[in-house]
C-alpha cells in the first residue's frame, strides 16, 4: 500500500515556513505523496471564518523543494478556474515536479465559499462534466473544440507540450460523478467521513465503485483506490473537530493494512494534530508499510 499525507488546511493559520518543514518532514521519512485541500473559504458550523492557501500557488511551491514525493490537490474543484486554465497549471506543476503531479479533480460541495467568490453553485455535476471533458482532452494532447452550456474553447491545445499524460483522480462517491470520470481517469479517491473511517465502510464503498466501474465499461483493477484516514496523534483534544471517530497513530499499521486487504491501494493520512512533529511520529509508526 502506498502512504501519503495530507497537508494543514483549515485546522489553523499555517504560514509557508512552516507548511515547507511539514512537507520536508514527509519526504524525508518516507511517505509517497503530499496533497493539499482546495478550497477558498469555509463559514459556519459555528466555527470562526477560516480558509487555507491558494492549492495550486502551494503546489508549485512544493514541486520545488521536495525531489521525490507525487503532489496533488485533495481534490481541485473545476467550478473554480475554467477548464483550460487547469489542463495548463496541472501541465505547468507536472513539468515543475519532473513528473510527480497527480490532478484530483472534483465538482465542488461547499456552497458558502462558492457564494462569497461568485461562482455559481447551480448544477454543479453539469459543470463538471463539461470541465472535465475539456481538462482531460487537452491534458492528453489533443487540440479541442467544445461548444457546451457552461464552458467553450475553440481549437485549445496546451503549449508547450507536456512531456506525459498528466493522470487525473476523481474525488467523488456520486453516481453520476463516477460514470463521467471513471472510463478515463487513473485513480479514484473517497473523504474519510464518506465510509465512516472503518475497514468495514471502505470494503462496502470499495464494491460500490467497482459496480460502478462495470457500469462504466472499466475494469476495476485498472483504477487506484485511494481512501483518506483520519488519524488522532497524541491524546489531545485535536485541531480538527469531527464526529467521525479517528484511527489512534498506534493502531494506524494494523489499520492499513485491513485498509489494503479491503482493496485500498493508497492511504492519505488527515493527521490530528498536523505538525512536524506527528507527521515524522506517524511515518515512525508504519515504517514496514512504506
């Protein structure tokens, strides 16, 4: 099983310095990936206003300073740039990271950051479905002509060439969402509170995708199955409320590999707290898995 690790969102106000050690911390001790979230404002739920960084300026960023983790977004919401605007930043961090980039693509849930930012929230999947067609298009070299409802681009093609086919991960559990994006992207990937952060809800999930990618005429063992794993470290009261109850770090090994035996290929750490220090603690407690 592959391990990656989410970086600090909204769980505080993390500046760069620090946001870089964390990185740094990773790929130094072991794990495969970084991600970062995408999101532009998060409002309510009785919690003060909060956002974090802009996902893909950090992506750049982090394509420099680390040689050997894969980078993405956890996940990129296409409502938020237009479609060609994505193919070139996907295309662009690619070439940065000497082909470490993964683009994990999704609709879009959170309607309050929507609203403050002007993007409409209305058929959001309709939106993505055209986005989408046009992202992984042009990300495969084609020149694309799309007319659709939302989005149009008329003989678009991404200059200078990219040196591969960036793959795409699709960060959505909808019926509809799955039978747009599964006949073409490389991996799939599912929230820990979309299957209850259990072995038993992620197997379930698990045989819910892969009836889908029937459906969709895909192999299932053709696609990567990524599950995010929320994790308590230490015994704190943690920085990131959640009624969904976390995987304690020293029970973390013994967790993944059921993850993997429930068909998990990749694991993407949401650490609680994420700092340096659980960061380089947890990658200490799956050391065999890695």
């Amino acid at each position: 099983m592959r391990v990656g690790v989410q970086l600090p969102e909204v769980e505080r106000d993390v500046r760069w310095p620090e946001v870089s050690a964390i990185a740094r911390a990773a790929e130094e001790s072991g794990f495969e990936s970084i991600w970062v979230g995408d999101h532009l404002l998060y409002r309510g739920g009785g919690r003060p206003e909060r956002g974090p960084w802009d996902a893909w300026t950090q992506l750049a960023a982090l394509a420099v300073i680390t040689t050997r983790v894969r980078l993405g977004p956890l996940v990129a919401a296409t409502a938020f740039h237009p479609p060609g605007v994505i193919a070139r930043m996907a295309a662009s961090i690619d070439e940065i990271s000497g082909g470490r980039f993964t683009l994990g693509l999704g609709a879009g849930w959170n309607e309050p950051e929507f609203r403050a930012f002007g993007y409409p929230f209305e058929r959001t999947v309709s939106r993505f479905e055209e986005s989408f067609e046009i992202v992984r298009r042009l990300l495969a070299g084609e020149h694309v002509t799309f007319k659709g409802e939302f989005h149009s681009v008329d003989d678009a093609v991404l200059l200078p060439p990219p040196h591969r086919t960036v793959p795409i991960m699709l960060g959505s559990n909808g019926a509809r969402m799955l039978g747009i994006a599964l006949p073409h992207v490389e991996a799939w990937n599912t929230w820990f509170s979309s299957y209850g952060n259990t072995v038993e809800g992620f197997a379930n999930l698990r045989g819910d995708i892969d009836g889908a990618c029937v459906k969709a005429g895909r192999d299932p063992a053709e696609l990567t199955h990524s599950a995010c794993v929320l994790v308590r470290v230490g015994d704190g009261a943690g920085e990131r409320p959640n009624d969904i109850p976390p995987v304690a770090a020293k029970d973390l090994a013994s967790h993944l590999r059921l993850l993997s035996e429930a068909g998990a290929d990749e694991a993407i750490l949401v650490l609680d707290p994420i700092d340096e220090r659980s960061t380089r603690q947890v990658a200490d407690a799956i050391v065999d898995l890695k």
